[in-house]
C-alpha cells in the first residue's frame, strides 16, 4: 500500500519519479530505476528504526511498558497520543516505508527471470525473506490497533481505500505464510538470497537457517497470543514451529547492528545524544521493581541505568537506583539515568530474541501448548532470564546466584502467586529496551500489575491503554471503513482490548 495516509502527496511523489516524455528531461544522475535489494535494505532498516526509536513522535512503548518515563513533557506518559499524531506515524511508517518497499521489491524479483536452477533458487529465497518480514512488520500492525487493511493494502492503484481485515483471520495467515516461507529456505537451504543487501542475516547460504528459526520462533509468538482464543490451534502450531526449528541461543538473535556513520546509527542514538536533550529516565516503576527481588538489586540494573556523580541522585536506602515519578515531569539531574550502553550509536536493535522465546515456551508449556507442564515451564523460565543476562554482559556465577534467590525461583510462591506472576515480571525485566513486546507482554499476561498515572486518571484514563487509537488521517480519508473497523472491534479506543487479550 503506497500510502493509505498520505494518499494524494504519495500520487505526486510516484508521479514524479515517472519517465519524462523526452530524453531532453533526463537528469542521468537521478535514476528513475532502482534495484530490489536497495529496496529490501531500506524496508530492513526502517522497519527496525520504527521498533528501536525512542521519539515520541514515532515510538512509545518504553512509556506504556513503563520502563521510561519522561522528564519536561511528559504527555506521552499520561497517555496523549493525538498532539503529536502518534498512531498516524506508525502506521504511516510501516505501511508507506516498509511494506511498500517489501511490495517493490517482491515486484521487481518476480518479474526476474532465471537462467538456472540456482538463480531460481535464489530468487525463491529473497521472496521468502521478504515475506517473513511482511508477516513480522503486519504482526505488529495488529498488535498495535487489531483489524487493519491486510488483503488490499498492496496495490494503492485497484484498492486507494483499502478496507480492513479481520486481526484473528490475519494472524492464522501469517502463520500460513511463515510455514511456507520456511520450506521455501529449508528446500534452498544451500543457496545465497540477498547477500550484504540483508543488514540483519547477512544473507549468504548458513542465513538461510537464522531465517528459519526467526520465521518458526514468530510462529510461536502468534500462536502463544492466539492461545486464549483458540488453544487447540495455537498448540498445533507451536509444536510444529518448534519442531521445524526456533531459536537455540543468544547467537540466532534477530537484530540490526547499527554503524557509527550518520544516517546508520541507532536511532537511540539520535534521540538520547545527538538530540542534546534529556527527556527520559528510568520509570520509578521499573527500577524500584528491579531493585526489589534481590538484595543489591537485578544484576541487570548495571547494565541498564547509571547514577550521575555531579550531581548524585539521592538513592533511597537499600536501594542501588531511583526512577522518576512515572505520568509526571521530572527533574532529570535528580533520578538515576539511561546507561551509555544504549548511547552507543552502533548499538544493535533486537525485534526478537532467545530469550524472548524461552519465556513464551514457559508460558506454552504452563497454558499446556506443549508438554512437561510446571516442570517444564522452570526450565524454559530459567533459560530465558540466563539468555537475557548473558546477552547484557552478566556473568555466569551472578546468574546461578540470581536463579536461586526466592523472589525468582520458579518454584518459590515468592517469585509470583500465579506462573503468569512469575513469567510476566521477569519478561518485563528482559525485555527492557523493547518496549513493544514488553508492552505486549504486560497485555497478554496482566502482570506486572501497572496502574494508569493520577495525570491520566484526571483525563478519564483509568487503565494502561492497550491499544493504539486509529491513525486521525484513516478517519478523514478511508472514513467508511474506518467505522467499520472501529465497530468490528469494539471501538476505537485505547482500552478496547485486541481479539487475544481475553483476560
């Protein structure tokens, strides 16, 4: 879809990379052409930037995971997404900048022809990358609003106005797809896709299969979401995706290692430093929570805040960091700080990891997707919370230490009165820095337990929103099926739950 959002600027931008009528108006050094990998990079890139970003005009899911909260204008915070129209850029981003891009450059392969089985092969690879990342980039859509424009939202010329689908239909789609995908790349297994054009896989032959355990541990992902709506379902895939092979260690992560070059930096990097503005912190919420299940504090924490000497936080005793007043502005020099780990402008962006999978097989075990139960809930648990602290650096003994204390072990009623209690609070912990799954794990599981600010609450919000409003251009322009939409799934509010969020 070119441009549900924008559509008549997005006519004219297609207009005018078009052919002129004459030679004479050729200009030789603006191409009218491109090449489907440069278009693969760029939907890669952006589609990573989106999930990564911090600003508030694009991203905020740290603050509805309450992980940040902000310091000068904290409205992002009390829950205000119409002023800066924060629902219409991501929508606009991974519709116009992603899937357009993904849609161009499946266009352009297609009409390849190959002169050998090889060639064939490769093709057929660079198809399935493409629409492995077409499936993760409408996952998050859904998850963002549920129904969104799914069947006609390639083709801006047949369908300008596409209508909305169905979120639980999608979903069953996209798992469809990433199965097929993945006998795509398992059939070509020895064959090269998109070479250095793919900036996470680097896509030579052995990515092939870091492509097949990100497409099957996404499949778990989906059908763990799904699993309170259609738990014989969600259990059939489950054990198919895990027998076709998911993640086995930190190693198959699927991130975007970012360059210390401008315009390849991670985009924390612009919002954090470049921007010369301190507008986040640690959410008091986060880190008193953090620093509350062990004494000394998450071994984490290091890793995830510092404390400024000129001039010092004031720490609360028995307490190793201070977060700020969540929903309120906040004094930046007073709270404990983002560490510069997340400074760092080759910093990699994660949009899924092993760790993140460990905890959804705990959570498919407890729901009873796979077998092993409790028993084998404790074990995907602690492999989940080892990956997350190997990943950040934590070391081995440290781990052992944290497993055994009695606010985290499986075991222990102390770590959590319910599994969901246990696994939602240490998921949150992991999955810092990811605020979408953060923010989605929180919906799925209801834990940790976070409470709307008192600033929201004054505006009549009483909940944590779990969705994103409709984009405002969706309502002006595609209006009829706008109202559909809004109507199918409830209204178009920020505590209409999505179809899998039954609890």
């Amino acid at each position: 879809m070119k441009k549900i959002l924008l559509l008549m600027s997005f006519i004219g931008i297609a207009t005018s990379c078009s052919t002129d009528i004459t030679d004479m108006n050729v200009d030789p050094k603006r191409p009218t052409t491109t090449k489907a990998e440069y278009m693969f990079t760029n939907a890669e890139k952006k589609l990573v930037d989106q999930m990564a970003s911090t600003s508030v005009n694009l991203n905020v899911f740290r603050l509805f995971a309450q992980q940040w909260a902000e310091t000068t204008y904290p409205n992002e915070s009390q829950y205000d997404l119409t002023a800066r129209k924060i629902p219409d850029s991501h929508f606009r981003v991974l519709y116009r900048d992603v899937l357009a891009d993904f849609y161009d450059a499946k266009g352009m392969i297609n009409k390849q022809v190959t002169e050998s089985d090889e060639a064939a092969n490769v093709k057929q690879n660079k198809l399935a990358l493409i629409d492995i990342l077409e499936a993760y980039t409408y996952s998050i859509l859904v998850d963002t609003f549920g129904n969104v424009p799914y069947t006609q939202a390639g083709d801006i010329v047949k369908y300008p106005l596409p209508a909305y689908d169905d979120a639980q239909t999608i979903y069953k789609d996209l798992i469809t797809r990433l199965a097929a995908d993945v006998a795509v790349l398992k059939k070509n297994a020895a064959s090269p896709n998109f070479g250095g054009a793919d900036i996470i896989y680097a896509g030579d032959a052995a990515s092939n299969g870091k492509w097949v355990k990100f497409a099957n541990s996404l499949i778990v992902r989906l059908a763990v979401n799904i699993s309170d709506v259609d738990q014989a379902y969600a259990a059939t895939q489950v054990q198919a995706a895990i027998a076709s092979g998911v993640m086995t260690a930190n190693a198959d992560n699927t991130k975007l290692v970012y360059l210390t070059t401008s315009g390849n930096q991670n985009p924390l990097y612009a919002d954090l430093v470049v921007s010369k503005r301190d507008d986040f912190i640690p959410a008091e919420t986060f880190v008193a929570a953090m620093d509350a299940v062990v004494p000394g504090g998450d071994p984490r924490m290091t890793k995830y805040f510092v404390n400024a000497t000129k001039p010092a936080p004031v720490i609360p005793a028995g307490r190793t960091f201070v977060g700020g007043t969540y929903g309120e502005a906040n004094v930046f020099a007073t709270y404990s700080h983002i560490s510069a780990t997340l400074n760092n402008p080759a910093y990699p962006a994660t949009i899924f990891d092993y760790s993140e999978l460990q905890f959804l097989l705990a959570e498919a075990a407890e729901k009873g997707l796979i077998p092993g139960g409790s028993a084998a809930a404790k074990t995907y648990y602690d492999a989940a919370i080892t990956a997350s602290m190997t990943d950040w650096g934590v070391a081995p003994a440290s781990i052992t230490t944290y497993l055994a204390q009695p606010k985290v072990s499986y075991t222990n009623p102390l770590s959590g009165a319910t599994w969901k209690e246990k696994i939602g609070m240490q998921a949150w912990f992991a999955l810092y820095n990811r605020g979408f799954e953060a923010w989605t794990s929180y919906r799925r599981l209801d834990f940790p337990i976070l409470k709307s600010p008192t600033t929201a609450v004054n505006k009549n919000i009483l909940t944590v929103p779990v969705r994103y409003t409709y984009p405002g251009v969706e309502q002006s322009v595609n209006g009829t099926n706008y109202k559909k939409a809004a109507s199918d799934i409830g209204g178009d509010l920020m505590n209409t739950k999505l179809f899998w969020d039954k609890f």
